[in-house]
C-alpha cells in the first residue's frame, strides 16, 4: 500500500492522476524489480512511467490478472 501511495503521488505530480490504477503500475514495476526498495527516487518515478506504457499496452483483464497476481 506504501508503493501505491507513492506511485499516485508521482501520477497527481506528473498530471496524470487518474490514468492508471497505481495497483497496476506497482504490479508492472514488480515484473522487473522485485524489489521496490533498492531503487532510487529517479529511477522509481522512471519504472512509473515504464509501468504506465506497460498498462497502455495491455488489456485491463491482463492488468487487473497480474496485480492479482502480486497479491495487490
């Protein structure tokens, strides 16, 4: 939950609150980072960006079965 709040903070910064479900983009970060912790700030707000191309991409079913996947 942690994750989510940051990530929605970086969408409200960004003007992209809205956009994404932040449960989906911490999913998509989990893909390649299992660990969210050892990234820094930039590269965190990096991989949110990858995450929103990463849901642009791929069906809402695919988006809301891979957070589901994570527990989130």
């Amino acid at each position: 939950m942690r994750y989510q709040k940051l990530i929605g903070e970086i969408l409200a910064h960004a003007g992209r609150i809205g956009t994404a479900d932040p449960r989906h983009v911490e999913a998509w970060m989990r893909v390649e980072h299992p660990t969210l912790d050892a990234l820094s700030h930039e590269q965190f707000v990096a991989e949110v960006g990858v995450a929103l191309q990463c849901i642009a991409a791929a069906s809402a079913a695919d988006n809301e079965s891979l957070a589901q996947s994570y527990g989130l």
